[in-house]
C-alpha cells in the first residue's frame, strides 16, 4: 500500500523532531527514525492498529510513547496518516 500523510501528519513529525532535538539530537534521530519504520510497516500490514473508531485505526511506535492513528482505503491502495502524538496527550484525533 501507499503511504499518505495527512498535513497535520506532517506537522506533528516536524514539531515532534524539533522538540526532542532541543533537548537531544540523537534522540531525536532515534525517535524520527522508529516513526518511520512504523509508518513504512503499516504500509506492509495496514490491519497491524487496533480499530478505535469508525475507520480510525491507532498504532502505538513500539518502544516509544507515540501513537500512530490513520485509516486505510482500501480502493486507493492507501494507508492515509491522520496524526501523530504523544500517548499523554489527551485530545481528539
């Protein structure tokens, strides 16, 4: 399947690596890196999320307090990102 991110996807990858690399660059390396490993397994097996909502899918970033939610259409052949975020944050999707 494809890979698409939603512009809020793109935007929490970008606030998420800016954030930890303030504090450590390799970290956030690290963290960049298992992100995008998870979004490219999705691409590989899209049912690997537990469904939390109508056609809303959550994958939790093994290893790592980031939450992955993002829906699957089937005729596009498409895995769509909807958003990335830390699993503390409490807000909707």
């Amino acid at each position: 399947m494809k890979l698409r991110l939603s512009w809020r996807a793109r935007r929490d990858i970008d606030a998420i690596g800016r954030d930890i690399s303030a504090h450590d660059p390799v970290a956030a390396k690290r963290v960049g890196d298992a992100i995008r490993s998870a979004l490219t397994m999705l691409t590989v097996h899209p049912q690997a999320g537990r469904m939390v909502g109508k056609g809303l899918h959550r994958f939790a970033v093994p290893r790592l307090p980031y939450l992955i939610f993002y829906k699957v259409d089937v005729v596009a052949d498409a895995v769509q990102i909807v958003t990335i975020r830390h699993a503390a944050r409490r807000e909707e999707h």
